[in-house]
C-alpha cells in the first residue's frame, strides 16, 4: 500500500498526540491517584435532605475511630454545604458528597480530589491533605448562570490542633 | 355587611393562632433534628402542583379570606404582609406545607389556616396565585432610588469573599423566580421583604433546605437588606 510521506509524517504526529494524551492520563491515574468517581451508590436527590446521611444536621466532618475522617457534603446550587470544612493535615479523609437539583463538579486544588456530582448518585474519594492552608473548593462542571460563584472553603489545619 | 363579617373572622383568627403560638413554642425544641423541609421534589409533588385548578383556587382563597392580608388580586393590602401575585406555584404550595408541618413558624395564623387544607387545596390556591402577572410598586411605597441601586452590585455579582453567589443566579435578572421553588421578589413589599431576610438572619425561619437563605441572610449587613428590599420592590415586570 502506497502511503504518501507527507501524509505519513502526518500520521505519526496525531499517533504522537494521541500516544501523549493516553500516557498523561495513565500517569496521574497511576501515580498521582485522580480517578473518575469508582463508587455507584445511589440515592433519590429530590429526597436527599429527607435522607440520613445527608440530613442536615449530619453534614460535615466526623471522626472514625482508627482516628481517619468521614466527609459529608451536599452540592446545590450554588455552593457546597456545610460551606467550610476544617481538617487536620496528614489523615485519611473519605469524602461522601451527593447533588440536591443539576450536575455539579468538585474540585479542590494541591489534592487528588476531581469528582463529577451526578445526581442521583453519591460521589466518594479517599484522599489526605498534604499542605497546610486554605483551599478553594470549586464546582468545575458548569451548574447554571451561578457556576463562578460556586465554591466551599476548605481549612488543612496542624494535627494536634 | 361583608365586611363586618371579614373583620369578625380576622378577629377570630387570629385570637385562635395566640393560642397555638404557645403550643408550637414547646413543639419548636424538638424540631431541632428534624429537616428543614417535609416537602420534596419528587414527581408525583411536582404533578400534584401541576395539576392545581385555579379556579377553584380562587373560591378556596375566598373562603380562608386570604384577601385580608394578601389582597384580592394577590396584592398584599399592607405593606406587612406579603403580595402573592405570579408567585410560582411550587413556592406557595410548599410555604403552605410548611406552615402546616411546623417547618415554618413565622406566621402563627397562616399555621392555623393551612392546617385543615389538604395537599390538592395547595395546589389549587397555589395555582390561583400563579396565575396573576407579578404585582407593580406597592402602593404608598416610595422607593429610594439610590439606596435600589446600591444592591445592583450584589444582585448582579454577589461577592465572592462572603460566598455570596449574586441574588439574580438563582432569583432571576427579573426577580421572578426559578426552578423548583425559588421564589419570586419583584414588586414584594419591602417591609415583609425586610422582615424576612431578618428572619433568616436571626435564624427564626428556618425552612430553606440546607440553610442556603439563611447562610445568605447571615452575611448580609441590615443596610444591605434595605437596599435589596428597595431594589426588588422596583423590579417590576
């Protein structure tokens, strides 16, 4: 079969690209732990404040007793409840969130948490903060005309504190 | 004559929701754990309120007397009470199931006539105050121009430092409202409006899912309230 060498040359760029792309991600699953939401529960959104988990008054941080963390957001539009959250740094955090109305995104940076909120679905991740401060919390998957207004505080605080 | 017979009936009204204040003053402890809200959105809510027949609305509005305070058309007759008029009808049906489950406690009176109302008289007098255009400025209203656009700011940007999503993201640019139950506030009386940011802010009411209005409220300083009340108050259609 007669390949023209420009369009060769062509063909291994694109390969090139598309070989880059796959390896980028294999890295950062591989290496640096992001992976797409694994967990599949489901859950009725339009109930979700009438459930117990994501009851109100059950929202935010509770302590296990091998001294790890349980998280427990809501999404709605447009912020993520409760609106600040303090951990301690160095622990394993598993963070629970589900959506109460559309698609909602949660992203927070210098960790390995990137979750899509599908409703109908309760997102989980395991993570631990490794830097000290405060972070941003952001909605990263576009929600309605209050998006770029959506985000939580998140506050990695010294251990012992 | 009909209106000795109104002012007879407001009288009565209100004497018998004095007396159920007392009650749901010691109820209102042991709501502490419960949720916000008893409604939910499901479909079968959403198609119940669908369903509403206005018509019928307006003679079960009728009977209650709702005109006292909301005014024939829904306009309120005072400034202290709140005008209904293109009110989404999801908004009205779950501030009377509020009412009637406890969930909101502002109002003793407006509890004791959404007790006896089955969810379907909701519907229908929800569905009646729907069907009317949103109301003009208030009458007597008069409206401080430069105080209305001080919140612009808010209204259109919010402010990211106190999480403040803008007011027009979820109430709309025109102040009518949005899905599911987010209600309207264009021509609302500033003085209901006032007293209802004030009750959120002091966390008297209590019935927004997740605290989202009260978060809201809490980082607002009174003088921004006011100026959003004369804001919202202007915005007619």
């Amino acid at each position: 079969m007669h390949v023209d060498p420009l369009e060769k040359r062509w063909l291994y760029v694109v390969g090139g690209i598309v070989a880059f792309t796959i390896a980028v991600q294999v890295y950062y699953a591989a290496a640096k732990g992001i992976h797409p939401p694994s967990n599949v529960q489901t859950i009725d959104s339009a109930k979700l404040h009438l459930s117990k988990e994501f009851a109100e008054n059950n929202l935010g941080v509770h302590k296990n007793t091998d001294g790890s963390l349980d998280v427990t957001m809501v999404a709605a539009r447009y912020g993520f409840y409760p609106q600040e959250i303090e951990v301690p740094i160095d622990t394993p955090v598993r963070l629970r969130i589900a959506s109460l109305d559309v698609l909602h995104g949660l992203l927070v940076p210098y960790s390995n948490l990137n979750l899509m909120v599908v409703p109908g679905y309760i997102s989980e991740a395991n993570t631990t903060f490794t830097k000290l401060g405060e972070f941003p919390m952001i909605c990263n998957e576009y929600c309605g005309i209050g998006h770029d207004y959506m985000y939580a505080r998140v506050r990695v605080v010294p251990k012992n504190n | 004559m009909n209106r000795s017979i109104t002012l007879v009936g407001v009288a009565a009204l209100i004497a018998m929701s004095t007396s159920s204040f007392a009650n749901e003053h010691g109820a209102s402890k042991a709501r502490a754990d419960a949720p916000s809200t008893e409604v939910a959105w499901t479909p079968e809510t959403l198609a119940l309120i669908r369903s509403g027949n206005a018509q019928k609305g307006s003679q079960l509005a009728n009977e209650q007397m709702c005109a006292s305070c909301h005014g024939h058309a829904g306009i309120a007759q005072s400034n202290n009470w709140p005008s209904l008029a293109g009110q989404r009808a999801e908004y009205t049906y779950k501030m009377l199931q509020d009412y009637k489950n406890g969930s909101r406690n502002t109002y003793p009176l407006m509890t004791v006539l959404a007790k006896p109302m089955s969810d379907q008289d909701m519907a229908d007098i929800a569905a009646f105050y729907a069907s009317f255009k949103l109301p003009p400025v208030p009458v007597g209203t008069v409206i401080d121009k430069a105080l209305a656009d001080k919140a612009e700011l808010l209204v259109m940007k919010g402010d990211g430092n106190r999480l403040l999503a803008p007011c027009m993201s979820c109430h709309g640019y025109k102040g009518e409202g949005n899905v599911v139950d987010v209600p309207a506030m264009a021509g609302q009386t500033p003085e209901y409006f006032i007293r209802t940011m004030q009750d959120y802010k002091t966390g008297k009411r209590s019935n927004d899912v997740y605290s989202r209005m009260r978060l809201m409220a809490h980082s607002l300083s009174d003088q921004e309230i006011i100026e959003l009340a004369n804001y919202y108050a202007n915005l007619t259609q």
